[in-house]
C-alpha cells in the first residue's frame, strides 16, 4: 500500500481497495498526549493561588467569572474609596512573541519529573520554520518564540508564562482572561496606579513582553453622587475614556448599563430580522424556537450574572418590550422577560461556585455559625456581608447571598 510523502491523503476518488491511502494519525496521538501530560503533571505542578485571579483556560474559568470579579472588587472598593482606577491593558500578539528561553526557565522551577521537564522542553526546542513564494523558498530559521498554535500545551504553558504577573500591593487587584489584563486601584492604596503600571512595564521588559500602548485604556469608576470629586494624575501615554468593552460587556465610569444594553439590543434587532427572513422561508416554530434560544436568548444572557444587577428600570423595560415583540413575530415558542433569564444564569452559577475547586469560590463570604436553635434550613451557609452602598450589594456575590438566605 503506497503512502504520502506529506501524511496526508490523495485527493483523487480510490477506484479499488489498494488506491486507499492512510491518514496519519500523529497529529491527534500527539494532542491527546499533550493533554495528558498537562491533566497529570502539568496543572498540578501550579500552585493554585498563582491562577486565582486568572480566568482562561481553566476549567472552571469562563468570561463570566472574569466580569463577576472584576464588577465584585470595583464595587468593593468604592465602599471605602470615592473612585477605582481601572487600566485595561493590552500585550501586543501575546502568544506569538511568547519567549521559550523564559519560558523554559520557569518551567524549571515547578515541581515537575525530570522526565516531563525535559519533555516540554523539546517539544519547544528545535521547531522551524520557511517561508514559500513563487521565487523559491526559503532555507529554515529557527522558532524561538511563540506558543504553538493548535497545541494542548499551549494554553497551559501561556499561563505559566502570566502567572507571576501580580500587584505590588495586596490591596489593588489584576485579573486576566487569557492575555486580556487588567489592574484595579482604588483611590486609598499604598501604591498607585502609575507605580503599579511601572511595575508591569518592568514585568512585560523582563519577560520579552510588549505592551500596546496605543490599545492600553484607562477606566475611573466613581461613586454615585460623590461630595468630593478628585481627578487622579493621568498616567502618560494611555488614553482615559468614559467607556469601555472589556471581554464583550461595555462598562461605563458611572456603572450604569445602558450603552451595553442598547448594543444588545441593536445586535438582537439584526438577529430578529434573519429569524424573519427564515420564518418567511416556511422554518417550523419548533425549529425558530431554537435558533431565537441560541442566538438572541444566548446573546442576552451573556455574561449577565456580571452586569444585570445594575440595570435600571427602564433598560429592563426595553429588553422586556423586544423580547414581546420577538413573541409576537412567531419566532418562539414562549414570551421570556429579562428578570426570568438572569434569575436563571445566576441561579445557575452561584449553584457551581458553591464548590470549593470553583475559581470564584474564593469570592464567597465565610460559613456562619450554626445555632443548635435554628429552627429552618438556610438556601446557603455563608454569613451575609455589610454593604455600605446598594452598587456592592447589587454585585452578582451579595445580590445572590441575599436572594437565596430563604432557599
């Protein structure tokens, strides 16, 4: 049986049983191994508190845990602080100039088997590459940077690379999603924001990071209704703005929701024109039903246990008066309302961080004491936090510690 020089298949029909090629299986042997080696040696060589404020690629992370955290330590800060400083900051192709040298060097210092160690370090070493036109091509030059695309390393080896990245002061915050970071300061701090910035810039030298400054934002949120407003020093070279989306949510310095909700909204408003068109076409309810759950139902509840406790009355409202007229163009099956698809996204994540291996579990409050005279169960252990503003109490956490106390 004759084989490809390249490992794949011939693209011509086979006629006979001996014209049939076979496809190299190597790729996807050497993906399941790779997650094999990261599922038992590699995540339980990291310690956990090194990811606790990363959110990417992790089995309990998701964007919606990013924004649940990141909305929860804002407003927590603004309980004792008059604005929290928040820098959206932007690694320029972070896996493609990722360096292997420091890679492999703190690679080195997790407990690994020797075996392992020296495993990832050739699966990172001797990798090529040429470039082909139609003058000819190029001879071979060596990969030292990059995660390889594709790889069930990659992600993994990623976080290694960002899991050092922290504040100087255990009162500001950094959380990341991936190479999406960010850094929270609030107005009373030991360090600044310009001293917490250097810092990375230190951090991002050291480890052959480049920092996109033309993409870096910077985000003040301030207390509603402050007596004394302050304008906190504007860090050099990053542009402070009044708005901004941060992982698909638009978030405003006031906390209010409305430039979100009306770009909702207008991207719903395109999806209900296509349900239309397919309504038009002869699509059965049933099958409109699914498509409208998926694309709009989906698109409104995104991440919605991060931003759907500051809503207002008349956003709601709105969401409310599309989701009634998307019911009555018959492209689906029952009227929803905006209260009904949030109480169920945060029913269900609160559900599942209830587990101590959930990456927002860290966020919960401790367990109360348990009286011997308690005389009805509880939705939940945890003792309830004193909010001294509504915007903290209305943050996914403590919204649902209060709703469920009587579960």
């Amino acid at each position: 049986m004759a084989h490809c020089s390249d490992n794949t298949c011939s693209q011509s029909n086979p006629s006979t049983l001996s014209d049939f090629r076979p496809i190299s299986v190597t790729p996807i042997l050497s993906r399941i191994l790779e997650k094999y080696v990261v599922r038992c040696w590699l995540r339980p060589a990291i310690n956990v508190q090194q990811l606790a404020d990363q959110f990417g690629f992790r089995p309990t992370g998701s964007t919606t845990c990013a924004l649940v955290y990141f909305m929860h330590y804002v407003t927590q800060m603004l309980e004792t602080s008059s604005y929290v400083r928040c820098l959206l900051i932007d690694f320029s192709k972070a896996f493609d100039v990722v360096d292997h040298a420091v890679l492999v060097g703190k690679l080195s210092c997790l407990p690994l088997p020797p075996c392992i160690r020296n495993w990832l370090i050739s699966f990172l070493s001797g990798r090529n590459h040429t470039t082909k036109t139609s003058a000819g091509e190029s001879t071979p030059a060596a990969i030292n940077r990059s995660i390889v695309q594709g790889s069930g390393l990659g992600p993994t080896l990623y976080l290694i690379l960002e899991s050092d990245l922290k504040p100087k002061s255990s009162i500001n915050k950094i959380f990341k999603y991936a190479d999406d970071t960010n850094l929270l300061v609030p107005e009373l701090t030991d360090v600044d924001l310009c001293d917490e910035f250097m810092a990375v810039q230190n951090w991002a030298q050291t480890n052959k990071m480049i920092i996109n400054m033309a993409k870096t934002k910077e985000l003040v949120f301030r207390r509603p209704n402050p007596r004394l407003t302050l304008d906190a020093c504007v860090i050099t070279g990053v542009e402070r703005v009044c708005e901004a989306k941060l992982l698909g949510v638009i978030f405003k310095n006031n906390l209010k929701t409305d430039s979100h909700v009306s770009y909702v909204l207008r991207m719903c408003s395109q999806r209900l024109y296509l349900l239309k068109q397919l309504r038009d076409q002869g699509l059965s309810i049933k099958q409109l039903d699914i498509v409208f759950q998926s694309i709009i139902i989906a698109r409104i509840a995104y991440a919605a246990p991060a931003w759907s406790g500051f809503v207002s009355k008349e956003q709601e409202g709105k969401i409310d008066a599309f989701l009634r007229h998307s019911f009555r163009c018959a492209v689906s099956q029952q009227l929803f309302t905006f209260r009904q698809i949030t109480e169920k996204a945060d029913h269900t994540l609160f559900s599942s961080i209830i587990n101590p291996t959930h990456c927002l579990h860290q966020l919960l409050p401790p367990t109360r004491i348990t009286h011997y005279m308690q005389l009805r169960d509880r939705g939940h252990p945890y003792t309830l936090p004193t909010c001294v503003l509504q915007l903290h109490k209305n943050s996914f956490i403590n919204r649902c510690l209060f709703e469920y106390i009587d579960l």
